[in-house]
C-alpha cells in the first residue's frame, strides 16, 4: 500500500453511492473501496458521504502525518468512533443498551479465565 492510498468502507449504504465511489476509486471487495484520490477529492468526496449515508456507516481510512502515518473518519448510525489517545487513534465501540465496561478476561474465585 502506498502512502497515498485512501481505503473507503461502507455498510448498508445506498446503491448510488456505491456508484458515485467508483469514479475515483475501485471496489476490492463489497462495500470496500481502495484509491488515491488528491486531499481536496478526498475531503469533497467525505462531504458526499457524510450528507448522503442515512441509516448506513461509512469508514474512511487516509494518509496523515502521524505516528501511524493514517487517519481515520467515520460517519453513520451506530458508529465506532476513533478516539486520539497520546497521538495514537483507538476505536471506540458504541455501547449496547446501556451496559457497562467490564473486562473480559475476569478471574473467577475458582481462578478460572471467564
């Protein structure tokens, strides 16, 4: 993959623009789209997503000056959403029905992994 390269992802989106996504880039896989368009297509391409994705999600993964040398957008329902962490971007996952955080791998007084 080269520097430039911008990956789309779009879940639930629809027909017309998956179509509209084909002009600048190519679909590897449904839903996922791989290209390197210029920042000022890429930013204006964003603003068509963001304005035109309903109910779906759209992921754009692009080049950026940092310590990972990406970036990541994201716009939708029900979204993950990228959190800066001391310069590194994490994922954050919507929490379901209002649940708390609680680690997966707790021991139990059996000092059994759950």
């Amino acid at each position: 993959m080269s520097a430039a390269t911008t990956v789309i992802i779009l879940i639930a989106a629809p027909p017309g623009l998956r179509g509209h996504l084909t002009r600048w880039f190519v679909e590897v896989a449904p839903g996922v789209y791989v290209g390197n368009p210029n920042p000022r297509i890429r930013d204006r391409l964003w603003t068509v997503l963001a304005e035109r994705i309903h109910d779906g999600q759209a992921v754009m993964i692009e080049p950026a000056s940092t310590e990972q040398g990406w970036t990541t957008r994201t716009v939708g329902r029900d979204r993950w959403t990228p959190v800066d962490y001391d310069g590194l971007t994490l994922i954050a996952r919507p929490r379901q029905n209002n649940q708390t955080w609680r680690p997966t791998n707790e021991v139990n007084q059996k000092s059994v992994i759950t």
